[in-house]
C-alpha cells in the first residue's frame, strides 16, 4: 500500500457488501424508505409497504447470493501470478478483469496513464556489503528471499520482482560511520542529535527498522540530515512472536523469516511524480527527471533479519536506551559511529527509472434516477509479487460484488444512483492509477460522488465507487489479492441482480485500480484526470485494500459523516466464525458499552491507499475497512509478511481465512453500503457527527499547542457548526417533502458539500500542494496517518507562534464555509 500525492480512491478493501441497513433506523439514518425505482416496470405504482418489501426482498438476494466459495476462487486464480505495475502480466491482468465484468453485465471502459514506474535490475540484485581495510570483502547480503519446500511449486517465482524500494536513486555509496536510528522518525532523529553532534550524521551510512511510519519519510527525514544511504530491515521483535524464531515463521506460521524483506515505495506523494496535480496524458508536459523534487535522492536497500544482525554486531558506540533495543539477543543495540576494525559499509543499487503504461479499469451499473451520482467501490490490483492480502483480497471481493450485483439487474433491480466498480492500476507506487483518475476527472467527481468505498431520472450523474488494486510486489494473495477476490465477487452479485432486473438509482462503478503499490499510482492518474467530473457527482467511495489481515475483529476508517451509517450496517452482518453479528462482536470486545465507535472506528483517512485522491481531490464522504486480529504485534501497523513474496494463496487458506468467511463478512458489508447509497432517497450522512469529530480534534490539539495560542475563532466555528448541524437535520426531520424529488436532491447535494467544503485549493502548504483535506489528512513526517487538523498541528511541531495563529484562522475559515453549506439553501447568511 502507499500514499500521498494524495488524491481520493482506497483500494482494496473488498470488506463491503453489507452496509444496507434493512429495517427502520433510527432516526432518518434509518434509511427512511427505498428508492421506488426498483420495480421491474417503472411505470408500475406501488404503496409504500409494496416498496419495502420489493427492496428488503432484492436487500436478501444480494446477501444471500454473496459466495465465500466465489471469492476463494477468484483469490485463488489471482494469486497464481505475479502482478508488478506496468509490465505484461498487469496489462493482461486488467485486460481480464474487464472481461469479467463485461460478463456480468457492467458498462466497462479502460483508462490508460503513461507514469514514471520504479524497477530493480532483473540480473544485479541490490545488495549491502562490508569490507575491511584492504577493500576485502567480509559481508555482503543475498538481494533475495528464500524460497521454501513448502511453497507450491507450480508458481511463477522466476518472475519474483527482487526486495526494493521503488524510486530510490541508483548508485553505490560507502562509509566508515553507520548508525542505528530506531524507526528513523523524526522524535528518533532528534533524540540521537541529544546524543551525538548533528554533524556526525552528515556523509554516514544508517540503518533503522521498519515500522512507526512510512518507509519513504523514513528516507526523507535522512535525506534531510545529509545521511547517503539508508539501510531498513524488519526487526524479530516486531514481526517474531517470540525469541524462539525456529519452527514459529512461515512456512509455519503468519510470521516472517529471518530473510523476509518488505519491499515497497519510497515516494512520498500520491500519484505520477512527473504530472503532479495532471493526469499523466500523452499531451501533458512532464517535469524532467533530473532534480525532480519529488523523487528520493539518496540510495537506500531492505535485508532481511538475519543480515542485519550480521551488519548490528560490527557496530561500536554507546548502548541505546531500552525503547530502541529490538529483538536480537546476545547482540548489543548501540547508537554507533564508526564501525569496528575500521571496516566500511557499502549500499550498492541498479534501480532504473521509466515511463510506462498502466491500465485502471471501471465497471459501472448506471442509476436509473440519478445517473449523476456515483457511489464507488474501488480496489487496488497491482501488488509487489503475489499480492494475495495485498490487494488480492479486496480484488476478489470487487469481482464477487460485480458479479452478485449484476445478477440483481437480470432481476429487474434498478439503482437509483451509479454504481462504479474500480480497479485501479499502480496504488502499490504511490496510489498513482486511481489519483491521476481523479485528477482527471475531478470537476464532475467532485460535484457527483456521494460516497468511495475502500472496495433519477431527473437530474443526471451521481456515482458510487467501489474499487482494489490488482497489482503485487509478488504474488499478493494479501495485497491485494484479498481485495481482488472479493471485488470480483462483489462485480459477479450486483451482475446477477441486474439481470434479475434490478436497476439501481445512482450509478454503480467497479474500479481495479493499477500500480497502487508504486504509490497508489492507478487511482490517482485516474482521479487527476477527470477530477471536474468527480468532484462534483462522487457521493462515496468504498476501498478494498488488504481487508482481511486475520479473522476477529473488523475496524473501520471513515469520514465522519458515515458514523451512524455503518453502526446500522455492522447490525446486518454477521461475523465471520461466529453467530454474532459484527455489531455484537464489537460490543461484546468492548466491555459491554454500545458506543464502539472510539475502539473500532478512526475518524478521518490517510494517503496510504486508494481513497486518496477522493480525500484529498475529489472531497466526497469515504468508507474503508479491514478484518485483523488484536493479538498481532505491535509497532508495524500489519501482518509481518507485507510486501514479501510470501504473500501466496497457500498463506490465505492455511493460517489466515480457511473458510473464506471473514472475505465474504466483507464482501457483504461493503456491498450493502453500496447498495443502501446507490437506492436510498435520502442519503444517510449525519453531520451532527462532524461535530463531535471536530471538538475531539480541538481538545487534542490545545492538548500539544504552545499556551499562548488563541483558539476562540475556531472554538466559536465548532460551536457554530454545531447548530447548524442541528438544524439541518431538524429541517430534514420537520419540513422535507420526501415525496418531491427537487428537495430531495437539493438536501442530498448539501450533504455531499460537507465534506467538500473543508477542502482548500491551494492545498495545504507549498510542500504539500496535493493534500487539501483541512481537517484530516497525513503530517509531513508521516503519510501513513491521518493527522487532525493537520496544518496547526505541523505549524505546533514548528513551534512557529506566527503560522500556528494563521492556520487556526485558514481552518476556521473552511469549517465556516461547511456552515454556508448546512444553511437553508434559499439565502447566504452571514457568519459572525
């Protein structure tokens, strides 16, 4: 997965099918009735109770229809090759996907972006060595993983695309020093300058481990502190359950061996470096290589565990403190310096850089009333080699979907809004293939999508979205392979309804998204260039993006405004392995209390998939999910196997989902949140919920800012937000005609610009151009999270008193232009 240029689009989070919501809600959240299109004639009248039954009647076929057995298969047959953006096997694996949705019954188009891809040499691995005095070599690392007995023997492993960091600069460096910096965060960089000079990092070699925040801040901090080459493994203590390595690791177990290596993008913005803020188009200008600001300018290479103990042992210097030691025993973690017996280390790379086409893929099921208005479910199908979590998973959920919703269209089902269904190319580079589509597109996307998902006649064009990325470093039966299988599922459902004649009301689109392990590449060419068009008919987008990491407990990120909606959705499904459904799981994990949200919810998404050209560009409201377990370990953020080419189908059905039940829990969430927002007249956003988000925010921030720092002007907007929220759902609730289209549409638009409205066009600081999101989006140092109030909370690091005060009025600024948009829409009234 990867992240930043940030645009809007997650990827391969297949956990989707059921946020329907049958029933009566509470409240209008309830989802007060159907849309009444979903008759197999239109000109056919029905009483309100005809209308509820026709709909909770196609709401069971679509539940019932989603196959855990489907999806295995999908995973199954996207894991059997390699899936590395902008080579032959990603083409044909798009050329594939689209046929599969063809079948189902989807309105398929195939939008190609020519982006700067990064690609290891296929004979010279990059490698780390040490040599003594006399230029002797005394170590040098492997540039592989291993292969084991174990693993099926039928795979393409000759096509294993070796450990990398994509972008970083080609070239052999070599040192005297070397340092160990802990997880290369900036607190970490900071702590060692209170241990040694600032200086003595200049011209030095480091090595840190994975984990706290993205690999590629890692490298830019270092860049930063003149280091010329940085060295990342993955450390036991993170990613080995105990000291007792033999017999606990794969091929055994969901744990890494000691020559795993996470492979991964080191670009720390969202979408092709070369076009930043324009699709990658043959007719756009592209900025030269040379110099580019974007790019890493320092060498750097992974190892695996067992070299890095080998490099650990040669170091000198004093003993670090507790919290940086890892997980070596007998081995010393020290600070280092110059490294023992005068011996030098060298990093050698034979990265290459080039232009190359990649291939984002939509299905969409056009909304019979509001074809204007897109829901999107989107997933990633690139992935660094296999890819079966990353992004198979929610590749093959987006395939179930589709297939499951066209069947309800053979049943006469008509959605009321579009339904896009989005593959999107290159996420694993840097959320590329779905951002330059975003960028694209981004006028009509930004006024017409309701809502992404990461997986009326009247008025034409809303959209719902759902999407994975169908690329791997390896194989991705992970990533994204979990994501793709379920996409496939979700395309194959929604197929089968479609031809039961269910029409939806808005659009319906299926993406498969390229090169997102690049950088989210894919989705966000694909978000660039049509970024008119989705900023204005976007209503969600749904990602599918590694969803299923282990089997006990499902967490959710979102925009606020989507809160009560998937609490009422968790209440539809049940848990996978259990008779619970995910709502009493949650509560029964959370101490009885019903209010789960602050455990299992985070409010606000980060660059690090494909909902991020819709976060960022687009603005709609998001949804993105994942299956975990608690007990994984801790400082890593995911399953210890990320990235490796250990990513296989073998590791899926083994050690991780046996069933396929917890794929198809997913399957069924995202699917009925899209199915609820693309038929539901009202759409199912509480602003009221924005709110309380923003007061959390605020108490957060005072919490770390300076005490001299003036927060009225935005405490008073928050307070000012707050009645008019309340307001505005009081108007919903008192005065809205729900049988007159015009109001409908008109309360429907105004929730939609919540969201939009604490977007800043400018962006948010000149280094960060491509985020926008005033509210939520990644802090410089680390794309990985999504920061509150991200730029007073940079300014605060800063300590900067000046620029602390001027963000805190630029927010004010955004959330008072959320108000105007709560406001009653016959009059601009003035905010004092």
């Amino acid at each position: 997965m990867n992240q930043n240029k940030i645009v809007y689009i997650g990827s391969g989070l297949a956990i989707a099918i059921v946020l329907f919501i049958g029933g009566i809600l509470i409240g209008r959240f309830a989802i007060p009735r159907p849309s009444n299109t979903i008759d197999i004639s239109t000109e056919t009248k029905h009483s309100e109770e005809e209308y509820i039954t026709i709909w909770n009647n196609f709401k069971q076929q679509f539940l019932d229809s989603i196959s855990a057995h489907e999806i295995e298969s999908n995973l199954r047959d996207y894991a059997q090759q390699t899936h590395l953006a902008g080579t032959d096997d990603d083409r044909l694996e798009a050329e594939s996907i689209a046929g599969k949705w063809r079948g189902h019954g989807l309105d398929v188009t195939i939008h190609p972006y020519d982006v700067l891809l990064s690609y290891p040499d296929p004979i010279q691995p990059n490698i780390v060595s040490i040599f003594d005095p006399n230029n002797n070599l005394i170590f040098q690392s492997n540039g592989s993983e291993s292969i084991f007995s174990e693993d099926d023997k039928s795979l393409p492993f000759h096509k294993i695309v070796r450990p990398f960091l994509a972008y970083t600069t080609n070239g052999t460096v070599r040192s005297q020093k070397l340092f160990y910096v802990n997880y290369c965060t900036m607190d970490d960089f900071r702590f060692l300058e209170t241990v040694l000079n600032k200086d003595e990092l200049n011209n030095s070699i480091i090595i840190c481990r994975y984990g706290k925040i993205f690999r590629g801040n890692k490298i830019n901090i270092a860049e930063k502190y003149g280091i010329i080459g940085v060295i990342l493994y993955s450390d036991p203590i993170d990613v080995v359950p105990s000291s007792n390595i033999s017999n606990l690791t794969y091929p055994n177990s969901i744990y890494m061996p000691e020559m795993g290596q996470q492979r991964g993008s080191a670009l720390t913005l969202s979408g092709d470096p070369l076009t930043v803020h324009y699709p990658a188009k043959d007719y756009m200008f592209r900025t030269p290589i040379d110099n580019n600001p974007h790019l890493p300018k320092i060498v750097a290479q992974q190892i695996g565990y067992k070299e890095a103990r080998e490099i650990l042992t040669r170091m000198t210097g004093t003993s670090v403190i507790s919290n940086w030691t890892g997980g070596f025993h007998q081995v010393r973690y020290v600070y280092g310096g110059f490294l023992s017996d005068n011996l030098s280390i060298q990093i050698s790379s034979y990265n290459t850089l080039q232009i190359r086409r990649i291939h984002n893929v939509i299905g969409t099921i056009t909304g019979h009333i509001e074809p204007d208005r897109y829901v999107l479910i989107g997933a990633h199908f690139d992935a660094w080699n296999f890819g079966a979590l990353d992004d198979g998973s929610g590749t093959a959920v987006n395939h179930e979907l589709a297939r499951v919703f066209g069947s309800l269209m053979k049943s006469n089902w008509k959605p009321r809004r579009s339904l896009m269904f989005c593959a999107w190319a290159a996420e694993e580079y840097g959320i590329v293939g779905s951002v330059e589509f975003v960028e694209e597109y981004a006028k009509i996307l930004g006024s017409r999508v309701v809502s992404y998902i990461n997986m009326d006649n009247i008025v034409k064009d809303r959209y719902v979205l759902i999407g994975a990325h169908f690329d791997a470093w390896n194989f991705g039966a992970l990533d994204d392979g979990s994501g793709t299988a379920v996409n496939h599922e979700l395309a194959r459902v929604f197929g089968s309804l479609m031809k039961s004649n269910w029409k939806p009301r808005r659009s319906l689109m299926f993406c498969a998204w390229a090169a997102e392990e690049y950088g989210i590449v894919g989705s966000v060419e694909f978000v660039e260039e049509y970024a008119k068009i989705l900023g204005s008919r976007v209503v969600s987008y749904l990602n599918m993006d590694v969803i299923v990491e282990g089997t006990e407990l499902m967490f959710m990120e979102m925009s606020p405004l989507l809160y009560d909606f998937s609490i009422e959705i968790s209440k539809q499904v049940k848990a996978p392995y259990t008779n619970e459904t995910i709502y009493e799981q949650w509560i029964r994990h959370n101490n009885g209390e019903k209010d789960v949200g602050k455990k299992f919810f985070t409010m606000g998404l980060s660059a690090s998939s494909d909902y991020a050209g819709f976060n960022q560009i687009a603005a709609s409201s998001n949804l993105a999910m994942i299956y975990k377990n608690q007990t994984i370990i801790k400082n890593i953020g995911t399953y210890p196997l990320y990235h490796t080419q250990y990513e296989t189908f073998r590791l899926v059905k083994e050690f991780i989902d046996p069933e396929f039940q917890t794929h198809q829990a997913i399957a069924r969430v995202i699917g009925l949140a899209a199915f609820t927002l693309t038929d539901i007249d009202l759409l199912p956003f509480n602003p009221e919920r924005y709110h309380q988000a923003l007061v959390d925010l605020l108490t957060l921030t005072k919490s770390v800012a300076p005490q001299s720092i003036n927060f009225t002007s935005l405490q008073n907007a928050i307070d000012q937000f707050k009645n008019a929220a309340t307001q505005f759902n009081y108007r919903i609730q008192t005065t809205l005609d729900k049988s007159n289209p015009i109001q409908v549409r008109i309360v429907n638009d105004q929730l939609m610009q919540v969201e939009r409205a604490f977007q800043n066009p400018l962006g948010n600081s000149i280094e960060q151009s491509t985020l926008k999101h005033t509210i939520y989006a990644p802090s410089r140092t680390n794309r990985y999270n999504a920061r509150g109030f991200p730029t007073i909370t940079d300014a605060i690091e800063d300590r900067n008193i000046t620029n602390i005060q001027q963000q805190i009025s630029i927010v004010t600024y955004f959330i008072h232009s959320a108000i105007t948009v709560l406001q009653s829409p016959n009059k601009i009234q003035s905010i004092l």
